[in-house]
C-alpha cells in the first residue's frame, strides 16, 4: 500500500494503538484509585468505630443536662408553690385570730372599742394551722410567732410560718434557704352599723 490509502492506513493504525494504550492507562490510573479509596476507607472505618464512643459519650452529656435541667425546673416550682402555699395559711391564720375578737371588751364599750387578746389569737392561729395545714399541700408547717399588736385601724395580728423547703437540688447548690416562711398581717376594723 502506498499513498494515501496507506497514510490513512498508518494513521488510522496509529491512532488505534494511541487510543488503546489511552485506555490502557486509564485502567491503570483508575485502579490506582480504587485501591486509594479502599485504603482511606479502611482508615475511616478505623475512625467511625473510635468516634461512635464519642458520641456516645456527648449523648449521655447531653442526657444528664437535660435531666438536670428539669431537676431544677421541677424543685423552683415546688419552692413557689411551697412559699406561695405558706402565705396563704399565714394569711388564713391571722384573719381568723383577727376576726376573733374579745367579745366582752366590745360589749362593756357599747361596740366602740375592739380588742384581740394575744392568748386567744395565738390559740386560734394554732386550731386553724391543725385543721387547715394539711390541705395546704406543705408537710412540716410549724408557728413562728404571732403578735398582736395595735394598729391605726384596730389590733393587728401577725402570722409567721415556716416550712422545710422541698427544693433538694436549689438547696444542695445553696440557691435557696432549707426553710420556706410564710408571713401575714390582718386588721380587726370596727365598722358602723
């Protein structure tokens, strides 16, 4: 063959070869890689095992925070609750020992002069926290004081009480006192018929 038929022939040859060898190559370079990603996978799965106790770690971090969390949710609002829940008995008690007035001294002043006598409110505020403490929901309730004293209006008679704080968490950090109080104040008024 001569000419060009054979130029093409040659050329045609040539670029076959060049274009199988190419191939060839890049069946070789692409194995290369396989073998490359197949060495770095098996490193990563080296590093997935070792971090799954990371995460596992975090996890129970993260648990533990949480119930924390809500820990001291739960104990503030059983220390509201709680301090809420004494003021109200103190308020209770000191209206019932301010309504319980000395009768005969309102009846010798022909009803212009009311007294409250500090034995008789002290034993009404203690009736009234035996029958009424237990419903408040606050267990230990104990009578700080009661006075009574005279005020612009009429006696007024003062109610303190206090409480072991149901708060365990606050009080192990200190962010509460160990004790609830519960302080109250009433007036017996004279009113005019």
């Amino acid at each position: 063959m001569s000419g060009p038929a054979a130029a093409r022939w040659r050329l045609g040859c040539g670029t076959a070869q060049a274009g199988r060898a190419r191939v060839a190559q890049g069946l070789a370079g692409r194995a290369r890689v396989a073998q490359g990603l197949a060495g770095r996978g098996r490193a990563a799965q080296g590093r997935v095992g070792g971090e799954g106790g990371q995460a596992l770690v975090l996890l129970v971090g993260l648990v533990v925070l949480v119930l924390m969390v809500l820990a001291l949710g739960w104990d503030t609002s059983n220390w509201f609750l709680g301090h809420r829940a004494l003021a109200n008995l103190a308020d209770g008690a000191a209206v019932a020992a301010a309504n319980d007035v000395d009768t005969g001294t309102w009846y010798r002043s022909g009803g212009r002069s009311v007294r409250v006598a500090q034995e008789r409110a002290r034993a009404t505020v203690v009736a009234y926290l035996a029958g009424s403490a237990g419903d408040s929901g606050v267990a230990g309730v104990r009578l700080r004081s009661v006075e009574v004293a005279p005020g612009p209006g009429g006696p007024e008679v003062t109610v303190e009480v206090a409480a072991p704080a149901r708060a365990g968490l606050l009080r192990l950090l200190r962010l509460v006192p160990p004790e609830m109080e519960g302080r109250a104040a009433a007036t017996a008024v004279l009113v005019p018929p």
